[in-house]
C-alpha cells in the first residue's frame, strides 16, 4: 500500500533526523471486524525531540 510505504518512510526519515523516537506500537489488529474491505490496523506512540 502506498500510503503506509509513505507513512513508514517518513516516520523512518524523522527517527533517522531525531525529530521523533518511537514510544509504543501495536501488533496489527482488525479495527472494524466484520465489515468488508477492512485493513489491518496499527496504532504507534511518537515521542517529539
């Protein structure tokens, strides 16, 4: 997917400068089980330098 290749890249390039270190992140989970169409899920926890 390439809104999350983005979102990785660009919270990669932040940790890489300093600017962010990460707090906390979830395993992938099924935020709306049962609906169709749904994406597994990710919450992270940025701590800003």
């Amino acid at each position: 997917m390439l809104i999350g290749a983005g979102f990785a890249a660009r919270i990669a390039d932040l940790e890489t400068k300093r600017v962010v270190t990460r707090a906390e992140e979830t395993s992938p989970y099924v935020s709306m089980p049962g609906e169709a169409d749904t994406v597994p899920s990710r919450g992270l926890v940025l701590r800003v330098s």
